[in-house]
C-alpha cells in the first residue's frame, strides 16, 4: 500500500526494514586484514528455505561517513547458487601477514576499515553512484538494495542504528549464525572473533527459517499481502500467493487475483520485481509463485511488492476484468494499487516534460490544473485546490525504466501531444512512483496507470499550436520573454564570435563553468533560429527580455541583429546598458524596441539595490504624439536552491508547505523596492503611465505579486482572462510572467494575454542534441524546427497599449492640427478646418456639433470619424446609419461631403456636415471608416 514517507532517512528504513530478497544475508564482516586474518571478507549466509542464484549480482563497500560512491569503492560480482542453510565467502584486499582464509567463492579487492564503514549486498553488477550519507541514494538504486550493514560510526544503515564497531582484530557476526534478522544492523550483530565459513562448510538450517517470517514459507491471498494500512502486514515475510498475470514491464510483472476478497480497502494486485525482464511468464496465465515481501520506496511514498521471486508455476490461464473508475476516485487510488483498471475519459494532459524521457505524460480528469496560488492567495483555498488537483491527477507511464526510447511514448496524430490535449479511457494497471527527475524521499510522486495496449489510446488535438500571438488591440504592443539563458558564450568555452576558451562572470568569477544554455555555436544556432522566429511573430514594439547573458551588450545585440535579418535592417535597436549597470549575476533583463514605433525617453535606469537579484531594467518611450509611458523589466529570485534552515537569510525564505516555495520572503522585499524604483521612474519621466513586465518568480496570487495589486497596481492578464498561465510545474499551470500596470496607465490597456508556443510543447521540441539522434544512436528522431515552439520553457506576454493623443479645438479656434502620431481630434461644436497629421486618427464629432466641418487628410482604413455621441443627440437608432439611410454621402468636386439625416426617408431634409478634402464617396462610406 501507499505509504507516506516524511525524510530520506524514513524511506530507507522503511525500505531496508527487511532483506529485500528471500534467504541471502550479509552474515560477517572482517575488515583487519594482516591480523587475525591476511584479507579482508565478506561472508553471505542463505538462512532462507530456497535456493538463491547470486548471478549478476554484487558486494560493494563504502566508508562510514567520506564522499566516495559504492561504485568507486570496488564491486565484487558474485556468482553460482547458495543453498538454504549454506554460506558464501567473498575474499577482499589482504597482506602478508595474518591466517589464510577458508577457499574463496568470490574475489574482490575493496580494502574496507575494520572500525566503521558500510557494505552492500546488491541484486546488479553495477556500482551505485551513491553511499547514502553525502550522496543520498535513489529509489531506484536503493530497489537494488539486498542487504546492508552499516557499522561503528557509519551514516547509512538498515533499522533504527549501525552495528557495533569492529576492530582489527574483531569482526561483525549476525547473531544465531546467521538466522536472525529483525531488519536492525543495531541488533541484528555482535563482533567477535572472525570465524569465516565458505560454500564447502556444512550446511546449518535456521530453525526459524531466517528472518521475521517464523522459517515457514506461508500461502497468502494477494488481498492480504497488501492490507488495509499503509504498509503491508506481512512486510518482510517470506510468502506464496497466485494470480493472473496482467501486464509484464522491463523488471517485473503484476499479478491479480481473479476472484478478489470484495473488501474495498484492500488491493487485489501486486507487482512482482524481477529486476530484469521477467521470463516464463505471459499475461493471462494464471501462475503461483514464492517471494519476500517488501516496500519500495518510491519518492514521498512506497508500493508494495514481492521481491526475489522463485519456485514460479503455471497453473493455467485466466482473465481479469478491469474495474471501471472515474478520477476523482473516492477514498483514493491506494485501494487499487496493482489492478487493473479503466479510466474514464477524456483526460486533461497537464504536462508532458518527461514524456521523451521517461515515457509519462500527466493527466487529469475534469479540465486543466492550475496551480492553487495562482487562482487563489496562498491559504485554505489554495490547499483546497491543491487537494483537488491531486485527486484528479494520474501519470500515464510506459511502464519502463529505460529512458529516451525509439519511438517516444503516447505521441498523437500530430507527433507530441501539447499541454491541452486530451486522451480517451485508459485501460491499465495501476502503480505509484515518481513524478519528476529528482529521487529521494521528498521527491514528487503520483499514482500511474500503465496501459495494456499504447496503440489502443485515443487522442484529441484540443489546443491545437497557433501560427500567430494572440490579438491584444491597441496601437502600441509591448512584450515579455523570457528566453532561457540566451548565452553567446558556451558551456564548452567558444562564443558565438569564434573565441575559444572563455567563460561566463557570476558574482565576478569568470569561468565557463558559469555558462548556461547552450552547449555549442550548433545549439546555440538552432537555440538562436527559435527565439527570433518568436519575436518576428509576436511583433510588439518594445520587448523585455529575461535570461540574456550578462555580458554588456554582446548577447542582446547579437539577438537584434538576428532579428533584424530576419524582419528587416534596422527593425529593432537594443536599450543601452545603463549607467548604473545590470549587476553580477551570469544572466540580466534586456530590452528592445522598433525605433520607427517609438522614441526613447531619457536615460535608461536600472535599480542596483543590493536586494535585487538581477537589477530592473527601465526604459520610458514616446510614440510620435508623446504620450510617454515607462516599461520596467524585471527578474526576481527563483523559487528554487532553498536555504539552509540555519543560515541567516532562512527566516521567511524556507518553504512554508504554503504553495509559494522558497524565498518568498526575498521576493517580497524585491517587489516592495520595486514599487519604490517606480515612485522614482514617474516623477523623473513626469509620467505615471508604467507597465511592469518580466518572470516575477511569483504565481498571480501570492505575496509578490500581491505587494502590486493589494495597493492599487492592476494584473492585467488576470484583467482580460480568468486563467493566464506562462509556466507548467508539477503538472499545473500558472503565470510566473507578468503584466502589471499602475492605476492611470491600465485604463489605456487594450488587452493582455500569453502566447502559448512554449510551456505546453514537448521538451523534445528545443534546440538541445542531446538525448536526440544522432547524438544518441537508441533515441527517437530530433523533432526539432525553427519555430517558435518550445523556444523556452516560458509562455511570452504581450500586452495591447491605447496610448493615443487627445486634442479638444478650443471654443475660439478655427483649426486643429494633430500630431504625427495617433491622435483623437475633438471638434467641438463650430465650423473648424481638422488636420490628422500622420498617424492613426479619430475625428470626434460630439452633441451640439450643428456641421460645417473640413478633414483636410483623413486616410480610409487607417482613420476614423466618430459620429456616436453625435447620433445618440439626434436620437437616430439604429447600429447601421450607412446602411439604413442615417448617414450619406455626396461629391463636392473632388471632395466628398458627409450628411446626417435624423428621420432618414422622412420628410426631414439631410443636413451637410463634414467636407472630406480629396476623398471620394466610394472609399469613404464603408463602416470601418466610422464609430457609431
């Protein structure tokens, strides 16, 4: 069953709390060599009732508390069979002196401590890369885990505490020769004076049968190996059960009973580790079979399983019927651990990250997750959500440990499914296990359905990509990207510029260790190719990037002329770095911006406040008819490299368990000096008009972003959409890029939204060659293209501006000339000669207007004449006044006169209002030339 775990060091004794395969046991332990004995040794004794082959596996040693792996200790591989009741002694590093030891079975040359250290009994050939004590050890390496002793003063151990201390002269002896094993190295051993046995020695049965399982192999229904807690009532115990066979993976095969106990708290499946491909057994056959049963750890939880199975047999065949389910599932999945199961459709892909790599892709039932303090301050709403989202979650999983497989699992019509998408009903077996890359026992983890038959899924494209960035009105577009370290100096020491042999500052230190993103000019090209083809398509007018290098202007110069070649010379021109430059940081925020759109205003300025992880960028511009605005570009800390719980900046910044993740206390602090970084920027433009962008590191509820929108800042893409997201984490998805303007600038916000190209794609989709062919001969084909999907791992935002000039003609005045820019011209209500002047213009006519106007420039389809409030006067009816005979039109020459007439075919004649100088009636009276 699925067992909570709260700490590493509780998932391996919860692990480790019995040999994790029947009989075999480290039964001695000598590390004095050139004492007592001239070796070193390792004696293994098979106190179980059946016959162990040891083939393919191994005896590795590590030092009690030191940083070298099992693997870099030595590996002893291990061969033959141990009866029950027979030992097997493995001869370790000796020297000349000392007694000669008993006819080896294996031979190795670990040199272990004869005080304190660590030895392994493994169930593989292959060293662990860990020791469980600096380097913790995985899940999937501590399955490998047959036995350990941990002695003296050693960090990893099975049971409550080490064994006692050896010494040169004495060695570690499991008690009762061999037979007990309780699961605790603290009692489980005495030293004493060596006394080796190898496989020639007299065989010596365990009364008990060795163990805790009473040395009597008992039968069980998988029902009551599995139980109704959180672990297994008969953990540890050696048992015989029977099932059907339904579905083999690359380690093992799950087993379900066919009758059941029709008890709902208790599973009628088990999974079987084999820890290879398993052999002699096929779905449907009906097979008994003997095995130990132990808990696998498996991140922040454990499965149930048989280990070490032997004596398998096939009864005959069978059939399972799969139990029909629909996620939420009440009471949980726990009860179906190892069954086999239909999941009722469709089903939400929230997140594909591991799809390429480890075969999952994460659903749920009901639509999309979003994560809780993105909908909700952090809080018992946000848990409620949380609660939720966990309930209506399940991983599809290929049931294989292997990873980057030809071909990728659970692609659609389409190739990769996006975020979005949806599958039919799953039938499959279900298992729990990790959820992410990252092991260890406070990893992630989920329940898994692991389907029968892959070809038998169903896909629908239900967010389908889009070839263009969502419509967000105005005429001004600012944009927000972040463009995942976007570094003209490698990994591998080259630039983009032929150098080789360089590096990358951070915090001063300039080292290539320091690079981030690309490994090569080959990725960084495709890298390149990518986040242009974004940029051409999002076409803002100003843009803020986050992840540049933090290189002067090497980097972002290097984007604009790529972008530039792209969309044409002299398009776009980069910010000047600021007097009071971007920091030490290895990456800063950048801008850019269309000169031909907008000027800059003033210096650009940043804010070096040493609280600010990467300084705000500022810049104020002006399109042609002034009307200035600010655009701040920020970055703020990570939620990620949580303090220590003892430093000095842990207050307030360790994980709260509240939604929000580390470092919100720092985030906060950058946000409060943020909003003081604007006060400044409003009274050094004489503008109060200021739009925030950039990745906040903050969902759009929590405290961050609250410190804006609690006092007075608006969230503009929660403004014009309930559900903004940019970032997919944990299989939800949220806006960690923000759009956020001051109060006077968010009633000139046209609109706001994220495009979504990256945070639903498949990471396969990016510029890496890693894990890709050709690269990797055994992996699926490189999917990439330059275009803009998965150019990132976050969404851009673009947001719509209205910053349009409002000139109202005086009482007195004859004339009105607008600005080269977009302008709104008031004429009030006398006879005026109007003159747009370039730009976009809307020529407003309002109550009291009585006619004898002249538009001197108007150009159709660019500009506008309002006559709303003009008609609403008039009290004229209808939404179509061209159409229905309101409004018409008549030439003067070679102009076109504009006449309202307010009861149409009545008896009322038109009355003559504007005169529209070189325009004829054809091209001016459409619809789209007019506001009514």
């Amino acid at each position: 069953m699925h067992k909570q775990a709260t700490a590493l060091a509780a998932a391996i004794a919860a692990l480790l709390a019995t040999p994790a395969s029947a009989g075999v046991v480290i039964s001695q332990i000598y590390g004095g060599n050139g004492n007592a004995f001239a070796n070193d040794y390792v004696e293994l004794f098979n106190n179980g009732r059946s016959a162990v082959d040891l083939s393919g596996w191994s005896v590795q040693y590590a030092s009690a508390t030191g940083t070298g792996s099992f693997a870099s200790n030595g590996v002893t591989l291990l061969s033959g069979t141990v009866q029950p009741g027979h030992w097997y002694l493995v001869q370790l590093r000796g020297s000349s002196a000392g007694a000669t030891l008993p006819t080896y079975d294996a031979l190795g040359n670990s040199d272990m401590s004869g005080s304190n250290g660590k030895v392994a009994l493994v169930d593989t050939a292959t060293g662990l890369a860990c020791n469980g004590g600096s380097t913790a050890c995985s899940a999937e390496q501590q399955a490998h885990l047959v036995d350990l002793v941990g002695y003296g003063s050693a960090n990893f151990y099975k049971g409550s505490g080490a064994a006692p201390a050896a010494s040169s002269s004495t060695a570690l002896l499991r008690k009762t020769g061999g037979c007990t094993d309780s699961g605790n190295n603290a009692s489980d051993f005495v030293t004493g004076t060596p006394a080796p046995r190898n496989s020639a020695t007299a065989a010596v049965l365990c009364s008990s049968g060795g163990g805790d399982d009473g040395g009597t192999v008992v039968s069980r229904r998988i029902d009551e190996i599995q139980g109704s807690g959180e672990q297994s009532p008969l953990l540890g115990q050696t048992v015989t059960t029977s099932g059907v066979v339904t579905k083999l993976t690359n380690n093992g095969f799950f087993l379900q009973d066919p009758a059941g106990d029709g008890n709902p708290a208790t599973s009628d499946g088990l999974f079987v580790f084999t820890s290879s491909a398993p052999s002699g057994v096929a779905a449907g056959q009906l097979v008994q079979l003997t095995g130990k049963v132990a808990e696998f750890a498996a991140g922040s939880g454990s499965v149930t399983q048989l280990t070490g199975p032997s004596a398998i047999s096939v009864l005959g065949s069978g059939s399972i019927t799969p139990v029909a389910l629909t996620l939420p599932v009440s009471g949980g999945l726990e009860r179906y651990e190892g069954m086999l199961v239909t999941l009722a459709g469709p089903l939400t892909v929230d997140q594909n990250y591991y799809q390429a790599r480890y075969g999952q892709l994460t659903l749920s039932a009901g639509g999309r997750l979003e994560t809780p303090t993105n909908r909700y301050r952090p809080g018992t709403q946000a848990q409620a959500l949380a609660a939720e989202n966990a309930a209506r979650r399940i991983v599809l999983d290929d049931g294989s440990s292997a990873q980057n497989v030809n071909p990728t699992p659970y692609t659609g019509p389409n190739g990769a499914l996006r975020g979005g998408d949806l599958i039919g009903s799953i039938t499959g077996v279900v298992d729990y296990g990790l959820s992410t890359s990252t092991s260890g026992a406070s990893a992630a983890s989920d329940y898994r359905i692991l389907p029968l038959d892959a070809a038998a899924l169903r896909y629908t494209i239900a967010n389908p990509r889009s070839a263009s960035a969502p419509a967000v009105g105005g005429n001004l577009k600012v944009a927000s990207f972040n463009v995942l370290n976007y570094f003209t100096t490698f990994t591998n020491g080259a630039t983009a510029g032929g150098q080789t042999g360089q590096g990358c500052s951070q915090g001063g230190v300039v080292s290539a260790s320091n690079c981030r993103g690309a490994n090569s000019l080959t990725e960084f090209q495709r890298q390149r190719a990518k986040i242009v083809e974004a940029l051409a398509a999002l076409d803002a007018d100003v843009v803020g990037l986050m992840e540049i290098q933090n290189n002067g202007t090497v980097a972002v110069q290097n984007l604009v002329d790529a972008l530039n070649q792209r969309v044409g010379s002299g398009s776009y021109a980069a910010v000047p770095e600021p007097a009071a430059g971007s920091g030490s940081d290895a990456i800063k925020v950048a801008m850019i911006y269309k000169p031909a759109r907008v000027a800059r205003v003033g210096a650009p300025a940043s804010d070096t406040a040493a609280v600010n992880s990467r300084p705000p960028l500022a810049q104020t511009f002006a399109p042609a008819n002034g009307e200035r605005f600010t655009v701040v570009v920020n970055h703020l800390k990570s939620k990620s490299s949580c303090p220590a719980a003892g430093d000095a900046d842990a207050p307030g910044n360790l994980d709260s368990g509240d939604g929000q993740g580390c470092w919100n206390a720092l985030r906060v602090s950058q946000a409060d000096q943020l909003r003081r970084f604007v006060a400044q920027l409003q009274a050094a433009s004489a503008s109060n008009d200021v739009l925030l962008v950039g990745d906040f590191n903050a969902y759009a509820k929590e405290d961050p972003v609250f410190q804006f929108t609690g006092s007075g800042y608006v969230d503009e893409v929660g403004r014009f959409g309930s559900f903004g997201y940019s970032y997919v984490f944990d299989g939800a998805a949220g806006r960690l890029d923000q759009a956020i303007s001051t109060a006077t600038l968010s009633p000139k916000v046209a609109g706001a939204a994220h495009w979504h190209i990256n945070a639903d794609e498949s990471l396969a989709h990016d510029y890496n060659l890693e894990f890709k062919q050709p690269a990797c001969a055994t992996c699926a084909p490189d999917p990439y293209a330059a275009t803009p999907y998965r150019s990132s791992d976050h969404d851009p935002v673009a947001v719509g501006l209205n910053l349009v000039k409002t000139i109202t003609a005086s009482p007195t005045s004859t004339s009105v000339t607008g600005t080269p820019g977009d302008d709104f011209i008031v004429s009030g209500a006398g006879r005026r000669t109007l003159t747009g002047g370039g730009g976009r213009d809307t020529f407003v006519f309002s109550a009291g207007f009585a006619g004898g106007a002249t538009i001197t420039d108007f150009a159709p389809g660019d500009d506008r004449i309002s006559f709303a409030e003009l008609l609403r006067s008039l009290r004229v009816p209808s939404t179509d006044p061209i159409g229905q005979g309101y409004l018409s039109c008549s030439a003067s020459g070679a102009d076109a006169l504009l006449a309202i007439d307010p009861d149409a075919a009545g008896p009322a004649a038109a009355r003559p209002m504007v005169l529209v100088k070189g325009r004829s009636c054809a091209e001016l009276l459409k619809a789209s030339n007019f506001l009514f």
